[in-house]
C-alpha cells in the first residue's frame, strides 16, 4: 500500500464518520418512536467497525487478532444477551 | 530512509513474530476492556428499560452541544492519531512529533469540556447525593441515570487521561529515540489502538446519554 493512497483512506474514513455524526444527531430529533434507539446504536455500531477496520488496521490484521477482537464483542453479547433474557421475560421487575 | 533495524528479543524466532505478539497482547487487553465497560453498559441498559420516562426526561439535562462537539474532537484525534502511527511506521520523527502533541491536545480540549460539563451540573444540582434535584422527572429514577452518567463518563475520562499522559511520553521519546528501532513504532501502533478504543467507548457512550428523548 502507497504513502497517498493510504493517508486518504484515513482522511475518507474521518469525514464518512463526522458525517455520520452529524446524521445521528439530526435523527435524534425526529421522532421514530421505538425504533430511535435501535437507529442510534446501528449508526454507532457502523462508526465502530469504520474505526476499527480502517484506524485499527484490522482489515490487514492476521486472523488470530480479528479473532480476539470479535470474541471480546461476542463475550459482551452474552453478558448483554443473557441478562435481558432475564429482565425483558419477567413481569414483575424486583426493585 | 534508513532501513528498518530489527531488534527481536531472543524468545521471537523474527521481528513481525514480535509484532504480532504485541499487537495481540494489545488486543486481549482490549478485549477485557471491553467486558469492563460493558458491566456498566449492562447497568445502563436494565435501568433504561426500568424507568424509560426518567431516563428521557433526565437526558434532556445534559448539554447536547458539549457531547457532539467532544464526539468530533474524539473523532479528529483518532485521525490525527492513525496519521502519528504512519509516521512512525515511515520514521518522519518531527511530523510523528507534532501529530502526537496534537492528539494530547485534541485529548485535553475533550477533557475541558468535560469538566465544563460537569460543573454546569453540579451547579444545577444533577450530582447523586442528598441536595439531587431535578425537573420533570421522578427524582429517585433520574438519580440513577446521573448515578451511571457520571461513572461512566468518569472512567472514560479516566481513559482519556491515561491516553494524554501516554501521548506526550512518547511524543518527547520521539524526539531522541532512534526511529529506524521497529519496537519504537510498534508502540506507537499500540498506543493508537488504545487511543481508538476510547473512541469507540465515546461512539456508545453519546447517544445513550446525550440522544435519547430529544425528540420529546
């Protein structure tokens, strides 16, 4: 990969994610009910994986490294998935 | 350029060996990194389905220009910061040096907003503890989403803060260490994915408590 080429990607990738900044924002003020969450997290989510293919060079990382990365999210899924399980089962919420 | 001086300590068998050894302990920290702050993600989400009326009505507290300016300073820094780490790698010692410094300072331009934030919220009583007030909402269930905005936001300053020590030890190192040493740019490396890490926490963290309810 050349000098050029790569410096542009970063600074692409720096005005994609400023852009989807500026995109969260402004769907915050529309009212999009029960999907206004959800919306937010999808575009957080996207500003995430940008940062970490392109500014964490995962794109070019060996597999064991993009293995590592997806298990601390896998982890975080069964952490967050597994309680809600819990909660968003029950009627009646103790405290 | 000069070329590269490989320094491979004697367990590693060559130098991107070393490399990749680095970087994967990098990213096992990272990984429990993320279990640390996903606990208090975890927090947020139960409360938030709890009490959904106070936590919109206590969000609408916050200062929404203080979070989406310091989200495009965290953004800036994490391409000022990918720029330092292709330095490093190319080792242009005075750019490195100026895009680090300029990372710290993007870093403690954040951090000052922050703490103008949170003194604007002291002073309307938005602190949990005994004098908490606030309007429009049920202050018992408020409490707890300020209880987490201030915990969670602390430790992530508390990252940034260790980020800008960080930066400006290796902004000076820069200066005097041989660049042409790969070990000096491979902790550059690891630097950046500590400091881009952040930035992602902070990617969570802006609209989970600066977004919700806005629409209201």
């Amino acid at each position: 990969m050349n000098k050029p080429s790569a410096i542009q990607l970063y600074l692409r990738t720096a005005l994609i994610l400023m852009g989807l900044l500026v995109v969260t924002v402004a769907v915050a003020y529309i009212n999009l009910g029960s999907y206004s969450t959800p919306v937010a997290m999808l575009i957080s989510v996207i500003k995430a994986t940008l940062i970490i293919l392109v500014f964490m060079h995962v794109r070019h990382a060996a597999p064991l490294i993009t293995v590592v990365m997806l298990a601390g999210f896998f982890w975080l899924a069964i952490l967050l998935g597994l309680t809600l399980s819990d909660y968003l089962t029950r009627h009646v919420i103790p405290f | 350029m000069p070329p590269i001086e490989k320094l491979v300590a004697h367990q590693f068998d060559d130098a991107d060996q070393q490399r990749h050894a680095s970087s994967l302990g990098m990213w096992l920290f990272l990984a429990t990194e993320v279990l640390f702050f996903g606990g208090l993600f975890l927090a947020y989400t139960v409360y938030r389905y709890s009490y959904p009326e106070a936590f919109h009505a206590a969000s609408s507290h916050t200062l929404l220009w203080v979070g989406t300016l310091n989200t495009a300073i965290l953004l800036a820094s994490s391409f000022t910061m990918v720029l330092a780490v292709h330095a490093a790698e190319h080792a242009h010692r005075r750019t490195l040096f100026w895009l680090l410094i300029a990372t710290a300072a993007l870093g403690t331009g954040f951090l000052l907003f922050k703490a103008y934030e949170y003194a604007h919220e002291i002073s309307e009583g938005l602190f949990p503890g005994p004098q908490f007030r606030i309007e429009g909402a049920a202050p018992a269930q408020a409490r707890m989403f300020f209880y987490l905005y201030f915990v969670m936001t602390g430790l992530h300053a508390l990252h940034v803060t260790i980020g800008i020590v960080l930066l400006i030890y290796f902004a000076v190192r820069s200066l005097f260490v041989s660049l042409t040493r790969s070990t000096f740019s491979t902790a550059i490396d690891l630097l950046g994915l500590y400091w881009h890490f952040v930035d992602i926490v902070w990617v969570f963290l802006f609209p989970l408590i600066y977004l919700i309810g806005r629409h209201a």
